[in-house]
C-alpha cells in the first residue's frame, strides 16, 4: 500500500518528462524509408486545396499503427517494400531516387508497381495506400473540415409540443 502511494507521489516528476520523442518508442524505419514512406503517401493524396498527407502527419500514422498494432509480418512487409520501392525506382527513372521523380513519373510508377506480378509488393502498396486513407479521413482536419464530425450529436427537436406543468 504504502509504495503504491509512493509511486503515485513521484508520479508528476517523471510524467512531466513525457514528450513525443520520448514516447515514440524504437524507430521502425530509417530516416530515407520515412522520406519514401512520406512521398508515397504524398503521392496517393496530394497537396491541393485541401492539406495532402504529408501536412497531415500521416506517414507518422502509418508508422505508428504499424509498429504498435501490427505483426512483424505487416512490419516486414513495409521495410521490404520501402526497399524494394526505392530499388525499382532508381532502376526504371534512370538513378532517380522516388523522391527524386516528378509527380506524374510517381503515379506511372505506383500504377506500374500495383500492377506487377509480385505479390509481395501488391500486399506492400495495398497497406500503404489502405493505411494512408484511414490516416487521411480520421485526420482532425477532414473529421472537422470535410466529414463535418461534431463530437456531440446535434440537438434533439421533438415533434410533440410539450407543455409546461401548471
């Protein structure tokens, strides 16, 4: 009883050094993996009137619900297909990394890259681009922006007149 108390006492001085550098646990991806992972989000949804992806912390999304809610497979399956993405890339743009690619040459490649063979890199591009619409659309700005989402449900409006007791 009496270090449970404890622990409850010293629980401000080592909660207040929470940050979300601290929280975030062992990185899954390499800093050029991120910088892939972001473009092709970017690339599935744009920047235009709206805030793409990017601006919208999804690849951060992505990553977080893959190393905390998924299996090593689903782990697995985004580093190899990160990889196998900037491997393909630079072999089809001439060096090019897919960063390094303009807009339509990443749509080309994304297409070419859903359409291949290899099923491995179909599962890798359906989690990608599933995880970077559910980022999307649970997204602050589309839940209060598009989706109009109000945390409490509107007002009730009965269709009975109700009187007041005398």
């Amino acid at each position: 009883m009496a270090a449970a108390f404890g622990g409850l006492l010293s629980l401000p001085s080592w909660a207040q050094h929470w940050t979300p550098e601290t929280v975030a646990g062992s990185p899954l991806l390499s800093a050029l993996e991120e910088s892939t992972l972001a473009d092709l989000a970017e690339t599935i949804i744009p920047e235009t009137d709206i805030p793409g992806a990017k601006s919208l912390g999804v690849p951060a999304y992505i990553q977080k619900i893959v190393n905390d809610c998924m299996d090593t497979k689903a782990q697995e399956t985004l580093k190899n297909g990160l990889y196998t993405v900037s491997d393909l890339a630079q072999k089809s743009s001439g060096g090019k990394t897919f960063s390094g690619m303009d807009t339509n040459q990443r749509l080309n490649f994304l297409n070419q890259l859903n359409a291949g063979a290899d099923e491995e890199t179909k599962d890798f591009f359906k989690l990608v681009k599933s995880l970077t619409i559910r980022g999307f659309t649970t997204s602050e700005y589309f839940q209060t922006n598009i989706n109009h989402y109000q945390l409490v449900p509107g007002f009730y409006h009965g269709c009975v007149p109700v009187s007041t007791g005398k």
